[in-house]
C-alpha cells in the first residue's frame, strides 16, 4: 500500500459521521500529528476526490465541515494507523514479559498488523520513531536470569484467574527446594528479572518471589487469598518492599564531590533535598531525608570515594566497618 493510500485510509477515519463534521484544517493538523507531510490544499484536493468514491458529505458554511452519511457503512475502515501502530510496537517491544500468554497470542496478528503499517510508511517521522527512542539501565548491565516458559505461563494463569500455585521454590543461598501452595497477588519487572509477589500457604504477610529461583508452578483448582487492602503500587511505591526496607527514615547528611553533586542537584535524593557549600572544600554539603533501606547502603557504596556519610553516625559506623574489612581485603 502507497503513502497516498494511507494517507486517504487514515482521512477517512478522522471524518466523523452527521451530524458531526472535520474542517480540512482541522484534518491537516491531525493528519501532520500523525506523520504525514501534507499542505491545507492538498487536504481539500484529497476531500473532493474522496466524496466521488464515498458517502462524504460537505456543509455550505464557511469553513467547510466534512462528514460521513448517516447511513454510510465504515466496518470496513482498518483500525490501525501510524500513531496506533508505533504504540502497540513499542508495547511489544518493552512489555512483551508482562503480558499473559493468551493475550500475546491473540494480540500477535495485531503486533504484525503495527509492523507491517510502520514499514509502509518507512520515511514518516512516527515509523521511524521506534528507532529514535531506547531504555538503558543506569547501573551495570547484567545478563538476565533464565525463567522456566511453563513457570512463566502457569504465574500468568494464576494472576488472571485469581488462583494459587502450588510451587518448587529455592530461595538464594539455599539447596534445598521446598514445595508449597502461593497465592499470586502480582508480578515485577526489576532490572531484567521477574518477580512474583505472593503469600505462602495461608500467611498473610506478602513477600517476593523470584521467578528464575521457582523450579516448577502448577495452577491450583483453589481460589487466591488476597490480604485485605492489598494494594501492588501501594507495596511498591510506599511500603518500598523492592528496595529492602529496614524501617523508618533517615536524616542524611553527605559530603559530596563537585561532580555528584551536580549530578543530584538535577537528581534529587527526595523533595527536601538541599546543597550547600562547604567553606575551604570543593564538595558540598547534602541533607535530605531518605528511606532506611538496604539499597541506600548499595547506592551509597557505588560511590567510592565521592561520598562521604557525615549523618546519621549510626550508618557511618556501619559503612566504615564495611570499608575497613575491603581494605583488609585487598591489602591482605
């Protein structure tokens, strides 16, 4: 198909049925969002050679407001254009692991569908924005783990249908495989791994679950136990559970190189955040108030020599325990 054909498809999808009605620079303006380098004329050129082959009515008024005959059939109009299509590619692209099987599976004549539009229209700005656009993790690339199909689809039935597992897990550290019933309440993408949040047996308290550590799922004819007002974002976002709460917040104060600190004085470490200088140093000065959390401790130590922990003396103990033993270690 032509970037003209498009072009007309994607027109006579913006017009709207009587007794609603598209001006041609309203239409020009759509048609521009969506990638296709057209002038007003052309649009009006476009419109009448269109109403020849279609029901497309046009008002008298000034402008002109085009629209589809009440009675005209438009079933047959495909769905997708670019801006749908780049959408659903990206969707594929990045959220492909999230999604259950049998969505997958029905949405893939959909996923080609969106291929097939983006490499007709190849030269459009919006086909080759796919290529303009990446993620890239912000610490050091690790291969992802290896997670079963049959884990991974079992998890997604279960979600889906509210049901338990009962699953083969080994816990980091352990040989030990130990086999029990789960009741999923939802899964995580985090740094290239997958893990599903669950309560054990009929415990109530959630805890995470790496998937590439379940040997085996199988769906239970069992309906899931969900803890009352659990919420996936709320365990998330405010209970920090992937982050390895050890509870509490912190008031940290921090000696800062010059270039971190220009680095979190566009990142902040939370809202409260302030610099300041110090006299007769180059590194600044930082307080915030953080969560308590294990992966502070990691941030705080990916920094070597640029940080400087002044406050709480509690965690400037603990770090300078843990940088004496490195010394030890390296020097022995």
């Amino acid at each position: 198909m032509n970037d003209t054909s498009l072009r007309y498809l994607e027109m006579l999808k913006q017009i709207p049925r009587l007794p609603n009605g598209i001006t041609a620079t309203d239409l020009h303006r759509k048609l521009q969002s969506l990638g296709h380098e057209i002038d007003k004329r052309s649009i009006e050129r476009d419109l009448n050679k269109l109403s020849g082959m279609f029901p497309l009515t046009s008002s008298e008024g000034r402008p002109a407001l085009w629209s589809w005959a009440r009675e005209a059939d438009l079933t047959h109009l495909p769905a997708l254009n670019p801006a749908a299509a780049l959408t659903l590619e990206l969707a594929y692209r990045h959220l492909a692991s999230l999604l259950p099987r049998n969505a997958l599976v029905a949405l893939e004549p959909l996923f080609k569908s969106a291929r097939k539009v983006l490499d007709e229209t190849a030269q459009t700005g919006l086909a080759r924005w796919s290529d303009k656009v990446a993620a890239v993790p912000d610490n050091q690339p690790l291969m992802p783990p290896t997670i079963s199909a049959s884990v991974h689809e079992a998890v997604h039935q279960a979600l889906l249908a509210e049901k338990r597992l009962e699953v083969s897990y080994r816990a980091a550290g352990q040989e030990r495989t130990k086999r029990y019933p789960v009741n999923p309440l939802g899964l995580v993408g985090r740094g290239g791994g997958y893990y599903l949040v669950a309560t054990a047996r009929d415990y109530p308290e959630p805890h995470i679950f790496a998937l590439h550590r379940v040997l085996s799922a199988t769906l239970l004819d069992e309906p899931a136990i969900e803890p009352v007002g659990f919420n996936l974002r709320h365990y998330i976002a405010e209970e920090r559970r992937f982050e390895l709460p050890l509870g509490g917040d912190l008031n940290l104060e921090l000696r800062v190189s010059p270039w971190l600190a220009d680095y979190l004085d566009e990142r902040k470490l939370s809202p409260d955040q302030t610099l300041t200088p110090i006299r007769g140093r180059e590194e600044q000065r930082l307080n915030a108030t953080v969560a308590n959390t294990d992966q502070l401790r990691w941030w705080l130590r990916s920094f070597g020599s640029n940080v400087e922990v002044v406050k709480p003396a509690s965690l400037r103990r603990e770090l300078t325990n843990e940088f004496a033993e490195m010394v030890e270690l390296y020097l022995g």
